[in-house]
C-alpha cells in the first residue's frame, strides 16, 4: 500500500459490500451500516448506477466478499457461545462490525495500517457513526511492526482466549510476515480461532482462470498492492499444524452454504478463493 494513502482494496471491498444491500435480494450479509460509513458521495454513486455493480465479474467478486465476511462473524458467534470476549480484526478496512456490536461484553481490536485508519475515522465521522467504548483502534504495519506490544497497550488481554478475523489480508503478505501474525495466535489459549481467506497459487488453476488471475493481480499491483502469497490447501493445512480444528471451504462448499435456491444468479465464479478458519 502507497505511504499515507488509505487501502484502495479496502475501499473496493465496501462499495461492494455496500453495493449488494442495495441490489442483492435476499441478502446474503446483512450490514446496516455498509452504505451510510461511505458518505455521500459514493452513495449516490451505488444509487445511480447499480447495474454496473451487477456485472458478472463484479457480481462474483461481490458474492465472495458478503459470504467472507457472513462465514467471518458466523464463526464470531460460535467463538463468543464458548466464552470469548475478545474479537480483533486483522485488517479492518471500512469493516462495520464493531459498530453494530450487539454482543455484551465482547471487546473489538481494529487494527490496519495507520493511513487506512485515519481515513476510517474520518468516514465514520463524516458519517456520524458512533464508535463505542467497546473498541480499540490499533495502528500497525504488518510488514514493519510487531504486534503484539501494540495490542497489548490497547488492552488486549493474551491470557484470555480471542478471536481473529484476518480477512482480505493474507494474498497481500510475505510469507514471514503471515507466519508471525499466525505465531501470535497459535500462541494463544485454548479456545482462540481465526477466519481468514487464501487464494491457490496460478499453477494450481485452470487455464482460463490462470488468466482471470493475470488480470486481477496486474489490477491490484497498479494500485500498490501487489499479490505476494498464495497456499495449495496442503501447504495451508502444514501452516496450521498446532491447531487442533480446521475448516477449509473451496469454492464450491462456499457456494452450497450461502448460495443455494438463490434466483437473481449471484453466486461465486472460478475455484481460486478458500476460506478458512482453525481452533486452538
């Protein structure tokens, strides 16, 4: 990500968050707060042309986004039935859970580089969303920061178990970089989990998808934010050895849960994108 610039991915992923409680019925992820935290301005933007968002390639990149982040706060539930109160997203984006938090006594850590955080509060005061008591914002670069000094300066308690959300972030890590933050929560008491998504490496796709990948990721690098790793799910699952539970949904399993009996034809396309969530 270009220094002192807000993610430009981060702010994709909410028009199209945004983009499908304006024109998806039913919803697939419900989020209430998914236009208003985007201002104005890009509001209209939705209103006026919601055909564009329709278009297909759009469209499957949309369906994929809400089902990450529904599979992503489906697992905060099941995390929080067991007795975890604390819930950190690894790369917040213009995420909105921790404004629409309705579980007591759950405390929310945001953390994502300084420039997308500061942009983010701007949003949500341009926007006049409330931010509770009930949520830290931690500024962290990834690639040049630890971060386990700097959550723990927000209060973030590493003897109590915790949840993490690490969502359209690992494709845009080095290797090292993934295997500290993954250090830190396999480190952390019985009971912790994380959800995040992974993407195969180029090989591993099918020729026309190998070239739907050559388009994105030239997208992505324009933008500063280049692609730098991708898993097989054998080599994912040898990354997660000392978790004891894993969950891996391919692109198919992922279209089953959300997508069955849907007639509008929003669905998810190709075979690149896994989600994924492991248990201490």
């Amino acid at each position: 990500m270009e220094e002192a610039q807000p993610s430009r991915t981060a702010l994709r992923v909410a028009l199209r968050r945004a983009a499908h409680q304006i024109v998806d019925r039913p919803l697939i992820f419900e989020d209430p707060l998914a236009v208003l935290i985007l201002g104005p301005e890009y509001r209209e933007e939705l209103r006026r042309t919601p055909d564009k968002e329709r278009r297909p390639f759009s469209a499957a990149l949309r369906a994929f986004l809400v089902a990450r982040s529904r599979y992503a706060e489906e697992q905060l539930a099941t995390a929080y039935a067991h007795g975890v109160r604390q819930y950190c997203l690894l790369g917040a984006g213009l995420d909105t859970f921790a404004y629409r938090n309705r579980y007591e006594g759950l405390q929310v850590f945001e953390v994502d580089h300084p420039s997308t955080q500061a942009w983010k509060h701007e949003m949500l005061t341009r926007a006049q969303i409330a931010i509770p008591f009930s949520v830290r914002h931690i500024p962290v670069d990834f690639e040049t920061q630890s971060l386990p000094p700097q959550l723990a300066d927000a209060g973030f308690d590493f003897t109590q178990p915790a949840f993490f959300a690490w969502l359209g972030v690992v494709p845009y890590l080095t290797l090292e970089a993934f295997r500290t933050t993954l250090s830190l929560i396999a480190n952390m008491p019985e009971g912790s989990g994380v959800t995040f998504d992974y993407s195969l490496p180029r090989h591993a796709l099918p020729v026309l998808e190998q070239l739907a990948h050559d388009s994105l990721a030239s997208r992505v690098a324009q933008a500063g934010e280049p692609f730098r790793l991708f898993f097989t799910p054998g080599e994912v699952r040898a990354e997660l050895a000392v978790f004891s539970y894993i969950e891996d949904l391919d692109t198919k399993a992922i279209a089953a849960r959300f997508f069955t009996e849907r007639t509008d034809g929003l669905t998810l396309k190709g075979s690149a994108a896994h989600l994924l969530t492991a248990w201490r």
